[in-house]
C-alpha cells in the first residue's frame, strides 16, 4: 500500500477539518496517509503500480523493493490505472526520467489524458510511453506469475475534460461510459488467489459485487463514511455519489456489503481527510473493526 488516502492526501495542504488538525497536532491517536496508489507483484522482484499519484516520489523513498538496485534500473514495470484522475495520474510525470513507461490505461482514460490537459503528449515528449489498452472483461498477463482483469465500474462522475453537453449528461451504465471507471481482480497464476482493488466506486451493482464476491482479498474505495459529509463540514457542496464514491456507513453504505462477503481481508483504501475512521478513539473507526473490516495504512503489505 503506497498511499491510502484520497485526493490531497491526510491532512491535506488546504484543510483545517477534525481529522487533519488531529494528525497535524497529534491531539488524537491517527497516522498521515499519502494519496491512493498500490504496488504488486508475484515475486517481490517485478513490480507493477496500480495508479500513480502525486506523492509518488515519496512513496518509492519509503518502499525499498520499489528502489533502483544499481544504476537507474528500477523495478518498476509498468502503470496500470484506474481512472484518468489527477490523484491518479500525476505521479506519471515523476517516472519521466525513466527509459520509458508501460502504460495500461482504458480507451475512456486515454482520451481524457490526451484531450483537453494534453497530459499524455506532455509526457510522452520526455519519454516513451508503451500504451497497453485496458478493456473490461479481457484477461491480461503481467510478467510471470500475475494477471489482471479489468472490470467496468459505472459512475455518474461528470467528466472533467469534455464538451459542456457531454459533461453533463453523465449517466450510471451510458456505453459512451464504459472505462471511465475501472477495478481491477490481480491474479496470482500460480495459487489462482484473487484480490481485487476498487478505489472508486459509487454504486456496487450486482456485476461490482460478483467481482468482489469472487476475491479473497478486497480493497475498496472507503473516501467518506456518509454521503454528505463535506457538505456538512462546509468544505464542498457536493455529495460523496456526486464526486464519484460511496459512503461506508448506513443501510446501504459499502460497510453493510462487506460484512457480507466471504474474502479473508476487507480492506478499505482511498480514504478522505474528513472521514472519521481514520481517528482510531472514534466510535467510526471501532464500527469499522468490529465488522471485520481493516482502515489501509501506508506501508501496509498485504500477501493474498
């Protein structure tokens, strides 16, 4: 686990909520999060990145298998992503400096890096970028020991680089969607154990849920434990469905569906500066514990 927060990270630069005043302070019993990214590999010597955030540099300084052994050799093999979020997709611009960059990314991504940031022909004018695409549903191998599936995760997220009418006409399954939004089930070839990772996701349908039904590790997407949780901070005026992600609390939150599922490890990940759980003396982050579920942590090693 390189970074388990969300976007802007815990605290965030800008932010003076209860969670980031106690980690700036140390008022209360939590731990700063760098933002969302994972590293994987099959023989903890090939390693492949899913996301690559803004903190990325200071991840790799806290990971010695993610470090150069001799020379600028690195272990790094390649990208794979999630989304085309900034939070996502910033730290593509650190790896620059490398010989050149697999990028695993869906047709959805790809034109959002490509359109109105310009983002990818930026990076692609320093280094190479080998584009691999991502589509739902085909299996992929990574390396020896590895694959990965993608697997659609429909979001009403407006799209950030588009015309007006397309931004606003976001839909929950819209074709035109398809991609935009992406998990991933990692493969071990050998032992054919399943983890999933779901850093965004603001609806777990019935095809979401028999991918996470199906792994015996899930890491999912715990941004806010309620769906109006920066509202009531008064630090946004959108909801946590509006900004693409799902509550963890309530009848319907994505704590209830865990509980229900058969995987050893519940893991939640992509975690936002407000979110109470991330203060351990909380009644939130106890609720959390007790239903069998972990609140990710930078550095954390999980062997599925």
């Amino acid at each position: 686990m390189l970074g388990a927060g969300a976007g802007g990270g815990f605290p965030q630069w800008n932010c003076g909520c209860p969670g980031c005043r106690a980690v700036r302070d140390g008022s209360r019993p939590t731990r700063p999060r760098t933002q969302s990214s994972i590293a994987v590999s099959a023989d903890r010597t090939t390693w492949f990145l899913v996301n690559a955030s803004p903190d990325l540099r200071s991840q790799i300084e806290a990971t010695p298998a993610l470090q150069p052994r001799s020379g600028r050799e690195s272990p790094i093999a390649a990208v794979l992503l999630t989304d085309a979020e900034l939070d996502h997709t910033m730290g593509l611009l650190l790896l620059r400096e490398g010989p050149g960059i697999e990028l695993h990314a869906s047709d959805a991504s790809v034109e959002t890096l490509t359109g109105g940031t310009g983002f990818l022909p930026t990076l692609e004018r320093y280094t190479a970028v080998d584009r691999r695409r991502v589509v739902p549903g085909e299996t992929v191998a990574l390396g020896e020991g590895l694959s990965y599936r993608a697997f659609d995760v429909p979001t009403v997220k407006k799209k950030r680089f588009a015309d007006d009418a397309a931004r606003s006409s976001s839909t929950v399954g819209a074709a035109s969607d398809v991609g935009r939004v992406v998990g991933y089930r990692l493969t071990d070839t050998a032992s054919g154990r399943v983890a999933v990772y779901l850093p965004g996701v603001q609806e777990i349908t019935p095809a979401v849920h028999d991918e996470l039904a199906a792994a015996d590790v899930v890491l999912v997407d715990g941004t806010t434990w309620t769906d109006d949780e920066m509202i009531r901070l008064d630090l946004a005026s959108k909801t946590a469905r509006d900004m693409g992600h799902m509550a963890v609390d309530g009848p319907d939150g994505s704590l209830a569906v865990l509980a229900g599922l058969p995987a050893e490890r519940k893991i939640y990940v992509h975690i936002n500066n407000t979110n109470p759980m991330l203060l351990e003396d909380s009644p939130e982050y106890a609720t959390v514990v007790a239903r069998g579920a972990e609140i990710a942590t930078d550095g954390l090693e999980v062997e599925v």
